[in-house]
C-alpha cells in the first residue's frame, strides 16, 4: 500500500505515522482463547527443545517472526499454525487434539 503524507507531498511506503493509526493487532481486543494460542505455540517451541531462531530457519522466516507471534503481536493463520507445528515435530491434528479440550475454558468471542 502506498499512502501520502500530507506534510511531505510524496508517496511515503507503509504507515504515516502522522495521519494514520494503524493498530491491528490491539493486545486488548485479544480473546482470551487467542491468548492461550499463543501460550501453546510457545509451550509446543520448547517442549521441542528449539529457539526461537532454530524453528525460525525452518519456517524460513527471520526469528522476530517467532518473537512477535509468540508475543501476540502477530495473529497467524491454519496454514502457518501447520508449518509451525511441523517444524516443532508435530502434526497440526496432534496439536489440535492438544489444545481443543482446554478451549472450552475460555469463553468465545462476542
């Protein structure tokens, strides 16, 4: 995306940080069960004996993608949340077998 600054009179790449208040990934609009995700992510990196760095390399990613999904920065999708367990040595249905009964805690989103 390309947005104009107004001040400057030139395309600027990514965010105006004058103008525009991006927040996607607001911490406090986080679910709980979004939270508990993540939880289990890095749980899963650990229980694997891995880095942060390790399982980054094999998803092919720099290690602050690790970081920021581990920190709840960055939501991941069904496709990354599968390569992520296969690099931790799991299938994403073992990780769901894992997971799914402690849902049912955490109330659904409104």
């Amino acid at each position: 995306m390309v947005f104009f600054c107004m001040a400057n009179n030139y395309p600027k790449i990514g965010y105006c940080k004058h103008e525009y208040n991006f927040s996607y990934m607001d911490r406090e609009k986080w679910s709980k069960r979004q939270e508990f995700l993540v939880g289990e992510l890095r749980c899963l990196r650990k229980e694997s004996q891995q880095t942060q760095a390790q399982v980054a390399k094999k998803l092919g990613r720099p290690q602050t993608y690790v970081s920021k999904y581990e920190l709840g920065e960055r939501r991941l999708d069904l496709l990354e949340i599968h390569d992520i367990c296969q690099a931790c040595g799991i299938t994403l249905l073992q990780f769901i077998a894992r997971i799914e009964p402690n849902l049912e805690c955490y109330p659904k989103c409104q």
